[in-house]
C-alpha cells in the first residue's frame, strides 16, 4: 500500500438473498489505501444532499472513491479511455456546489 495513502478496511457482507437460489458467498474484507480521507467526503456529501436518502449519499461516496482510486493506479488502462473526460466534468460538478 503508498505511504501516502491513508488506509481503509471493508468489508462486505451479503445480508440477504433477492433469490433465494442464488450461491451465497463468505464475506469479503479488504484493505485499501486512497489519497482523500473518506470520512470527510461522506460528511459533505451528507450535507449536500445531492440524493434522496443519506444511505445513498454515502453508498455514492465510498463507491466513487473506490472506482477512482483504482483508475488512477491504473490510469494507462484502455478500459478508461472514453470514460475519463466525462468523470472530470463529473468531478469538477460535484466539487463546485
């Protein structure tokens, strides 16, 4: 993990089948390192209110800085190409308000 990450532990577990048929999984932990302090964004984006339930505010939160943290590592990956420019207008939407 970079030195100058702060570090972060998930873990997800299922708590509930939609189908009950499906394969049930162990629960997953990871560790994972992101340059922003996660807690900090969750509260601002809490206090936004961009979305209809504080769950969502924070499900948006973790789950953007996940994704975006792994396309920095991974900046030269073809499977960003397209998308990159669209996630800079979305960035530099969500930092303006």
């Amino acid at each position: 993990m970079d030195k100058k990450a702060n570090k972060y532990k998930l873990k997800l577990e299922l708590l509930e089948l939609l189908r009950p048929d499906d394969k049930v999984y162990e629960p997953i932990e990871l560790e994972f390192g992101n340059h922003d302090n996660i807690f900090n964004i969750i509260e601002r984006m809490k206090k936004r209110n961009r979305f209809k339930t504080e769950q969502d505010s924070i499900e948006f939160a973790i789950g953007l800085k996940l994704f975006s943290e792994v396309m920095l590592k991974n900046k030269d990956n073809p499977l960003f190409e397209d998308f990159r420019p669209a996630f800079r207008e979305l960035m530099k939407k969500i930092k303006s308000s």
